[in-house]
C-alpha cells in the first residue's frame, strides 16, 4: 500500500496532481478542494489510497488521513466505488458524511450525482456504524479551504462537474450561476473555495431537475 506521496507539485489538472517523488511523476486523482491547495512547483504531502483492477492501479489522493480513511470506509457499502466515494468527498466534507449519516440526512447524501433517495437511505442503513461521530463542530472549515489555487477556480469547478457526470452545458450554467459568489470572494481579497462553490453549484442543478 502507499500510504502517502511527498514531494514538489509537477503538474496540475482539474481532477489530478503530478507529485515528483525519487525523479517518478506519481499521478493523484483528487477532489477539488484538495486541489485547491496545491500549487505547481510547492512541496505537498498527500495520503494516498491505492485502487488495484485488473486493468489499472489508480492512485487517490487527500489532503489527510482522516479524508482517506472516510474514501476507504465508504467503499465498504455495497455499490460504492472509488468514483463514487471521492464525489461523495468533493461535495461534503469527512465529518459532513459522517454529520449526515449519524442524523439519517437523506437530502445531503443525494446532493450527491449517482446518490437517489433509495440508494441514499440504503447507504444511511450500511454506513451508520462504520463512519463514527463528527469530530469537528458543524460549520468548521475542511483542511485546505481557501488556500490559493494553480487551476481557476472556473476550470476546477467545470471539471470538477463534468466528472460528477453533468453534461459540459449543465456545467457552465452552474458555473455562471455560482460566479458572482466566487466573484464577491475576490473581491473582497479572499481566495474562492472550489468545495463551497461545488456544493452551490450542485444544489442549484438539483434545483433545476
């Protein structure tokens, strides 16, 4: 298993980061948020989760173990996969999920794309026990959030999108619906965070169906 990669950012693209490690370019796939807070050219330490199929070995990154150790949990319920626990991720937070399973949130497990109601009440069902109790305050910021990002937040958000299964047209609608959230972040000095404008994003095309 590789627990963790070290060393500087390579290369960005919305939905993965190159790490150098021993002269090897190792390719992560990561959420947004976790994106959001690297920069090309920075050392960065990423827990890693190592996805073995006879075809591939995928290499998952976050920005912490306890963010790894909620991807690997999640996989653990029948019907989730590694694509399906990282979108879980980019659209809440570790002690989110484990906020909303404890409470039997249905809304916020189907704020998800691929998550129904009957999936989100058969995962309520397998998850309550295996995920624990919150260990942060509700409201408290994720690691990471609002550290300055390499990709626009437009690109990451779009791609970010796109990934979750929206069609690239529902996607710019998304993105111009959330722009002048972002926009009022800028402009008053701050960094816009590609995990809240993703979670906006998501609700107004929930919306929208």
């Amino acid at each position: 298993m590789i627990a963790f990669v070290s060393g500087p950012v390579a290369a960005l693209a919305p939905d993965t980061a190159v790490v150098q490690v021993g002269g090897i370019g190792m390719a992560v796939l990561c959420t947004p948020n976790t994106l959001s807070g690297l920069r090309i050219g920075q050392e960065a330490k990423l827990a890693t989760s190592l996805v073995v199929r006879e075809d591939s070995l995928t290499l998952y990154g976050f920005a912490d173990d306890d963010e790894r150790q909620v991807f690997e949990l999640l996989q653990t319920a029948s019907g989730v996969g590694p694509r399906l626990a990282q979108a879980m991720l980019a659209v809440h937070s570790p002690d989110a999920l484990r906020r909303a399973v404890s409470t039997g949130d249905e809304k916020a497990l189907t704020a998800v794309p691929g998550i129904g109601k009957k999936g989100a009440q058969k995962l309520l069902l397998e998850l309550k026990d295996r995920l624990g109790e919150p260990v942060a305050p509700a409201g408290a910021a994720r690691p990471g959030a609002g550290a300055p990002g390499a990709v626009g937040w437009r690109e990451q958000l779009h791609a970010a999108l796109v990934g979750l299964g929206y069609a690239a047209r529902e996607a710019d609608e998304a993105v111009t619906t959330v722009a002048p959230q972002a926009e009022a972040t800028v402009a008053a000095g701050g960094v816009p965070q590609v995990g809240q404008l993703l979670r906006a994003a998501l609700q107004t095309l929930n919306r929208a169906r």
